[in-house]
C-alpha cells in the first residue's frame, strides 16, 4: 500500500504577482533604458592559445598603429618642425623611415606564444 501525502491547499498567486509588478512599475517608468555593462574581452577559462584570425587581427591592429605613426611623424615634420628647426624635421623623418619596415615585421610576425 502507498501512502498519501497531504496536499498543501492551493493559493492564488495571480494577485501577489500582479501587486508585485505594480510596485515595479511605479518604481521605474516604462521608457527608462537600463545600460548594460558588457566586457570588452571574454575571459577565458582554459589555457587554449588564441585562435588565427585573432591573432590577426592583432598584428593588423598595430602594422596600421606603427604606420600612422610614421605618416604623422612625416607630415609632422614637414609642415610645422621645420619652420622651427630643419635639423629636428630630418631626424623625424629618418625615424620615420625607420617604421615600415619594423611595420611589416610585425605584420608578418608569426610568433608561436
């Protein structure tokens, strides 16, 4: 034989849930946009290197960083340093010069980390 377990009387809960979004409600209005907070980078929970296109995106980010860089430095130097000092406007241009190629290593830096 089984036994019964009492049952519990039932409760209307429709009204408690209705009071309860009333009171939210009156809190915030309707048209109030709530931001939410994103990361910028998920975290990551194993050791798995990260993934090839990634990785280049990465590099592309600073080649196009590194040669921004040398184009100011030219025009830079060209336009306003050399009114002041031609010697300063040939030094930045020769550390301009410098930036392509380093540039390009970076691009093309397959490094194994």
């Amino acid at each position: 034989m089984t036994q019964r377990t009492p049952t519990a009387p039932v409760r209307d809960v429709g009204d408690e849930q209705t009071s309860a979004t009333r009171q939210l409600t009156k809190e915030r209005p309707a048209s109030t946009v709530v931001p939410v907070r994103h990361r910028e980078r998920p975290v990551r929970l194993t050791d798995v290197p990260p993934g090839l296109s990634e990785r280049q995106a990465t590099r592309k980010r600073w080649y196009f960083a590194i040669m921004g860089l040398c184009l100011l430095l030219i025009l830079l130097a060209w336009n306003v340093v050399r009114l002041y000092s031609t010697t300063a406007a040939v030094v930045m241009s020769a550390a301009a010069a410098v930036l392509p190629p380093i540039a390009a290593v970076v691009a093309n830096w397959h490094g194994d980390s």
